[in-house]
C-alpha cells in the first residue's frame, strides 16, 4: 500500500471519528455548569523555553522524550555534553560565539531548557545588549540561536547559515491580549 493510499485511510478514520463524536445532538446533560477535573497524575510532555533547542539538540525518539520530561535543574549536567557534542557536529569550526561564551558555556545555557525573565531588564531574547532576559513576541528567536551556532566570535562567520530569512510575521501583532493575530 503507497504512503499516499495509507494517509487518506488514516485522514477519512479521524475526519469519521470527528464526526461521529461531534454529531451528538443531546446537550441536555442536566447541568448548566461544567465541571473541570484536574484530579490525577500529570506528565511532562514537552519542554520549548527555546523553540528549536531540543529539535536540534536531542535525537529524536527515546532521547526527546527523556529529554522532554526532564526536571529543568536536572537538564544541564545531564544534557550539556550531549548537546555540545552536536554543537560541535554541527559546527566543527566553532570557538566561541558573539557573547564570547566556549562551546561548553553556550551548551551549558542552552541544556536547561528554561525561559528566564528580568525583572527589570527590558524583555528579550537577544537584542544585542540583553540577553536572554525573556522573550518578546517580535524576537527572532532562531535568527539569534543560528547567529550563536553558526556565527563565530563575530557574529559574521558563516552568513548563510545565520538567518532564516523569516524576517517578519505574516500578520501584525495585536494591541491588547492575547496580541497575537487570529489564525487564518
């Protein structure tokens, strides 16, 4: 059977599920309020302080997933070597980034895969003087990591491997929460 065959029979089973569940006309439950539950046991799924830290950084499967539920105080002496490993990979040239950091001291940042925010610096991923204080809607997040990677002590080396290209979002941010443009 074709890949293409296999995804149409998986797309025609959801698009049935869907609808099956959905078509239930009895809204009379009884009860005007909703109830939400919240009781039992939780697991981490996911960790994206840095969008595209663990998708370069971590092997996909086991590794993502181990990665993915670790406790973020845990994350650098586990994952540093790991993930300056593939740095180095990546980057066989590298010596130290536009911060100055050692491929050890870069790693070592990005292992914790945390969000840090100031409290009184300006919020931001990186705009050239503020580091890592937050990130605001509008940072060019992986503009800054590729820079970091791939751009030398400078900032310079490698520029066609420092940008995505994606300069600007497709649709304006908004004035007032949640500031972000409806989907289309």
């Amino acid at each position: 059977m074709s890949k293409t065959n296999k995804f149409k029979i998986i797309t025609i089973a959801l698009v049935a599920a869907v609808v099956s569940v959905n078509c239930d006309n009895d809204d009379s439950n009884g009860d005007s309020t909703v109830s939400l539950d919240f009781s039992g046991t939780y697991v981490q799924q996911d960790q994206m302080a840095r969008p595209a830290i663990n998708t370069v950084f971590v092997a996909a499967g086991q590794p993502k997933d181990d990665f993915n539920a670790a406790i973020p105080s845990a994350m650098g002496a586990k994952y540093q070597p790991i993930f300056q490993s593939r740095l180095l990979a990546l980057n066989p040239a590298y010596t130290t980034n536009a911060l100055g950091q050692t491929a050890a001291q870069l790693t070592g940042l990005l292992a914790t895969d945390v969000l840090g925010v100031s409290k009184t610096a300006k919020t931001t991923f990186f705009d050239g003087t503020n580091i890592l204080t937050g990130r605001a809607l509008a940072d060019d997040v992986i503009d800054v990591e590729l820079l970091l990677i791939f751009g030398g002590s400078a900032g310079t080396s490698n520029p066609g491997l420092t940008k995505d290209n994606v300069n600007a979002n497709d649709k304006a941010f908004g004035t007032t929460f949640p500031y972000l443009a409806a989907a289309w």
